[in-house]
C-alpha cells in the first residue's frame, strides 16, 4: 500500500502515547485553555510530527495534546494552519487527514468571528449550522485522495445535525444563550471590507472569519462528523460599532472563553460516554 505523508503521522503520534481517542477539538484564537486541563497529557509539538507542514512563524502553540478532558480521551490541538500563512489548500487540511488515520471519528471545530448579523454581540457562542465559501479553491481540488473519499460528496449536512442538537441541548443544561448562524469563510489575512460585509450579510451569513471551513470540508470528505462553535470576538466592518478595533476584540475573549469553555467540556464527555 502506498505510504501516505498523514498515515505516517499518525504512526508516529501512537508511537508515543497507548490512548486512541476518537473526538479531536480544534482550539481557536483565546480557546487555548482547555488543553491545559486534559488529564495525563502527552503533549507533541507539530514541528515533531513527520509530515506535519512546517509552521515557522506561526504564533499559535502549535502542539497536539493528547489527553482525557472530563474523564473521556480526546486530542487537542492548539494552533491549525491557515491559507493566508502561505499554506495550500491541501495543506491546510493535513491535520484533519493525519487525525482520520489516528481513528478520529468526532471533530469538534471552534474559532473566533466577526459579527455580521448585528443582534449578535462580542462574546456570544454561536452553533454554526452551515457555511458560505464564496471563493472557488477547495482543499480537495487536485487528485482526489480516494483512500479518504469519493471524489464528489453531499455536503448537506456538513454539521452534523445529531451533533448540533447535542451542543444545544448541553447548553440549556449549562443556561447557555447559544446562537444558531451561518459562517462566511475568507481567505484573508485582511479583515472585510464593509461592502465585503453587505455581500456577505445578502447571501445570508451571521458571521464571518479566516479558518474552519477548509477543515469541515476535508472531514466531511472522508467521514468525520463535524461539531463547530463560533466566538464572537468583534462586530463586522460597516456594523454598528463593527470594524477592526483590538481593544475590543481583546475584551471580548474572556466572556467567549469562560462560556465556550463549559460547554466544550460537558459536549466532548458526552460524545464519549455515547
């Protein structure tokens, strides 16, 4: 069989620990700190990982940590790769294909977002539901890795729906106002236009950012149920008091934390007590 860059990884990642979780999480900007608390953790840095794309001057942590949070094993990884720092598509999405050949099953997606629906406010947890990609490159364009997927695949339930009622219902348990959107993905690394931002509020999104959805895509194809919350760090250029302003971001990521953290604990160890 030919040896795949990603199976190689995942080789090298249980050469290290005996645990063979099936729910991975994906942290984003300000959501770091539920690594921190995974319970007796290995910890190995992306730049170890044979095959890994190298992420020189990337200011994440950039570890993967392996590890049980409430009591269920999962991997965490702390940092992802985006399009805008140079990767290709394909590139972007080696740790969704790395975490398929390590046995994941469940993957749980979180970031960080600009508000574009305006009853929205910085801080608020929003379920993403369904995405908006409005530019044409994909991760899967190119030879189609049929050892992962068929070459054309229904994204209509890109969210997973059970997945989705899951979260919600863990946050009523937790008196969690969870919002419900649609997510624009933008390539980046300059924020929106407000014009960008009317397109985008046309076409029928609630929010927007620079990640998420190249890795929904590449999980989708090769049979990983996605979960994907959103923190709103900021409203959106052109909306009331929207734009870039890193003061408000900043505030915005403790609230976004504290209320996203809970939630992510109490969703993965459901995920594996099912």
């Amino acid at each position: 069989m030919m040896a795949f860059p990603y199976i190689e990884a995942a080789e090298y990642i249980k050469s290290k620990t005996q645990l063979r979780p099936q729910t991975a999480l994906v942290l984003g900007t300000g959501l770091g700190g539920i690594a921190d608390t995974a319970e007796e953790a290995v910890v190995i840095p992306y730049g170890d990982i044979p095959g890994f794309p190298d992420i020189g001057g990337n200011w994440h942590k950039c570890r993967l940590v392996l590890g049980y949070i409430g009591g269920v094993p999962a991997a965490v990884m702390q940092g992802r790769l985006h399009y805008y720092e140079g990767y290709s598509m394909r590139e972007a999405v080696f740790p969704v294909h790395m975490l398929k050949a390590l046995g994941i099953c469940n993957l749980v997606l979180t970031n960080a977002s600009g508000a574009v629906n305006a009853e929205f406010a910085p801080g608020d947890v929003v379920l993403i539901e369904d995405h908006i990609k409005p530019w044409f490159d994909s991760p899967l364009r190119g030879r189609n890795p049929e050892e992962l997927g068929e070459r054309f695949f229904d994204m209509t339930n890109a969210y997973d729906r059970k997945l989705r009622d899951l979260a919600a219902e863990r946050a009523k348990a937790l008196g969690l106002d969870l919002k419900r959107g649609v997510y624009a993905y933008m390539a980046g690394p300059q924020f929106e236009t407000p014009a960008e931002i009317r397109m985008l509020k046309t076409l029928g999104a609630d929010l927007v950012g620079m990640s998420t959805v190249p890795e929904v895509i590449a999980a989708v194809h090769c049979g990983i149920r996605v979960l994907a919350l959103s923190g709103v760090s900021n409203m959106a250029a052109g909306i009331e008091n929207g734009g870039l302003n890193r003061e408000v971001i900043d505030s915005a990521e403790p609230l976004m934390s504290s209320r996203m953290l809970p939630l992510l604990r109490d969703i993965i160890k459901v995920i594996g007590e099912a």
